[in-house]
C-alpha cells in the first residue's frame, strides 16, 4: 500500500534503531481515579489508573527487549536535559514556574495532568533522552533514533502545559536539529490529539513543517486554544508550514496511508527537509481508550514505511521518533512493534495482530482527504 515514490520494493532495510531510554521516566506517578481526573467518586470498586501511566511504557520497553524486533535494537541510556536547554522552546517564566510546583510538591497543572512528585525528574529525563536521540543524529553515529519518553510533550506549549505534557520533547529536539545547522525540519505527529504544542513553537517558522493528523476533537479549553482544523496554517513567514489533518473519526487503515500518499508525500517532498521527526502515538490504534481512529498493526507497518521512504529520499536516512501517547497497555506495544517493522523495512511482519479482525470502510475519510486537499491547494500554493 506504501506507493511513496518510485522506490518501493527496491528500498533498503535501516538495519538498526537506536532507542534512548531511562527507567527514571518510570517514577512520574499520574495517580488513581476515573479515567485521567483523579477523583474518586465513591461508588466503584475498582478504580483504574491515569491512562498515562508508566505500565504502559514498560510494555514498549518490553516488546523492544524480549519481542521478535529486538535483533535489531540498540539501546542507550537517557540522561535528563539541563534548566537552560529547555529555553530554546520554552520560556523562563514557564520553566520557573514548573520548578516552583515541583518544590512545592505538585499539583495539577490543568485537565488530567498532574506534575506529582516525581514528575519534574521524569520530564527532564524524557526530555534530555529525547535531546541525546537527536544528537545521535546530528553527530552521524545513526540513522534512526527512537526517543523512548514519558511523560509525553507534544501539547507542551512554549509556555502552557496541556494534555499530559510539560515539556515539549520533540520541539527541543527540532531546535537543536535548526540550531546545529539544519536547514529544515519536517514533524509528521500521527499521534490521535493534534500536536498543538509543537505547531504552536513554530507557527511562524519557515523551517520547521509542521504536519498532524488526529481526529477532530477541537478546542479542549483553556490550557488548549487551538482548533486543530484546517485552517491553522501558520502565521507570518511560517504561513503554509502548519498543515493540520483532521481525519473523521473511525479512520482507519487505508484513511490513514490515503492521508500520507495524497498529503504527507507531497508537502514533504515540496518542502525538502534534511531532518524529519515522527512524533508517535499510538492512541490513533482502533483499540485506545483515547482516540477514536482505528489504526491497526498494518496501518502503523505502512506508515513506518512510508516515513522510512520519505527519510531515505530527503534527509539522507535521518529520522528520529519521539514517543508520545497510547493508552492500550496491550496494543500499544504491539503497534510500537509493527511501525519500527515498517521503519526497518523489513520484508515480513514479525509479529502478528492479535486483535485486528474489525472491517475497515475509507469512503468517508478519502472524501474528506480529497476536501482538505483541494483547501490546501486554494491557500497554500
Ligand atoms: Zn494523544
């Protein structure tokens, strides 16, 4: 299904992903309660975890050390970034401002996200990890690093916390690409929830494209103004380099690799990065407490190599992933599983999918594609 380009079959495999990961992102505790309020409402027995909860890392982890992948894994030790590194996307007040929530115990920052004790050191650990994945890149000692984070970033703002998200993981690591003399740099953010925080860095850059597909869930109030739809385009000299895909919910596979042939392809190719980011979440899967998309196993192996493709063709190889939501302490691992097939390249699944038998319809998506096309076209070229 990956038609990208001309090179297909004839591609080569990656041979190895480097993963950045440290334990540490474990001890951000997020809590008990029903779904991620952390109330109690005293009528049910069992109360479930925050669905960011670090049980779900541990399977990622897991799947990579013990799962049929992991021949071809490479692991690295994170280290946690340092207070003036989180300047260059995010601003002093914001920063002080966590470091003073952080002395003073924690609290809930806004909807379902909660800086507890714990979670400062986890979200300089996140971030600094995903900082050495890049640099791995940018010092040419791999081709694809994957930023194994917790907690996620992609809703951070330069000076709001949302989503889960305090610091924005995958922006960092776009600054250093720009300021360590990359040119440009292309995010592809196929996590379910628009990257709000990473589009809103770099709204009115030039340099950075940024792509999202997530489903249409708008404006979550305040801590997350932005719409997510079309119309987010940029403003100023970044005016064209916001391209924001809002996919009807239940998309599923062949929505999503449509979404990439007719959209992602061609804009990257327009654009001509000599970075690409895939900001990953594996929420967009059919099965996620989260999302509302029905991303399987396949559609994740597809995306992989497509994003592969498009790294291959323009930044000589380089890619780095940083991890972000998913919230199906099963399937999430396994999706992590088929997307890093998929990167590789490899000519076979290794793994099958346990859960995937649910009919997948792409008639309303592909229209709806066609529409943000034809919008794209009217105001962008
Ligand atoms: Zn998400």
């Amino acid at each position: 299904m990956a038609d990208a380009g001309a090179e297909g079959a004839s591609s080569s495999t990656v041979g190895q992903i480097d993963v950045f990961w440290h334990e540490g992102m474990l001890k951000h505790d997020t809590g008990n309660g029903v779904f991620d309020t952390g109330m109690d409402p005293g009528f049910l027995e069992v109360l479930e975890k925050h669905p960011e909860n670090s049980d779900r890392v541990k399977n990622l982890v897991s799947i990579l050390k013990r799962g049929p992948i992991s021949p071809y894994i490479s692991w690295h030790l994170g280290t946690p970034a340092k207070i003036p590194e989180l300047f260059s996307f995010h601003t002093p007040e914001y920063i002080n401002e966590l470091v003073e929530v952080d002395k003073e115990g924690g609290k809930q920052l806004c909807g379902g996200t909660f800086l507890n004790p714990g979670s400062w050191d986890a979200a300089l650990l996140a971030a600094g990890t995903t900082l050495s994945a890049m640099k791995h890149l940018l010092n040419g000692d791999g081709k694809v690093s994957y930023a194994l984070v917790r907690p996620p970033g992609h809703h951070a703002q330069p000076s709001l916390a949302d989503g889960y998200c305090f610091l924005n993981n995958a922006g960092l690591a776009v600054q250093l690409a720009l300021d360590s003399g990359c040119k440009k740099v292309a995010v592809i953010d196929i996590d379910v929830h628009y990257g709000n925080g990473t589009a809103e860095g770099f709204y009115r850059s030039n340099k950075v494209l940024t792509i999202s597909l997530h489903m249409n869930h708008g404006s979550w109030g305040p801590s997350h103004p932005q719409s997510g739809s079309v119309d987010e385009l940029g403003e100023g000299e970044g005016y064209g380099f916001n391209l924001n895909i809002p996919l009807p919910n239940g998309t599923g596979d062949k929505g999503y690799v449509h979404a990439f042939n007719e959209l992602v392809v061609p804009s990257i190719q327009k654009f001509g990065p000599d970075m690409i980011v895939l900001v990953l979440g594996q929420d967009s899967n059919a099965f996620d407490p989260n999302g509302r998309q029905c991303l399987t196993m396949e559609g994740y192996r597809e995306i992989g190599r497509i994003v592969h493709l498009l790294a291959k063709r323009h930044s000589a190889g380089r890619l780095l992933i940083v991890q972000e939501g998913g919230y199906h302490v099963t399937y999430s691992a396994y999706c992590l599983h088929a997307t890093l097939e998929g990167i590789l390249n490899l000519p076979m699944p290794l793994l099958a999918d346990p859960i995937a038998f649910y009919l997948d319809d792409e008639t309303f998506s592909v229209q709806v594609i066609e529409a943000i096309k034809n919008y794209q076209k009217d105001k962008v070229c």
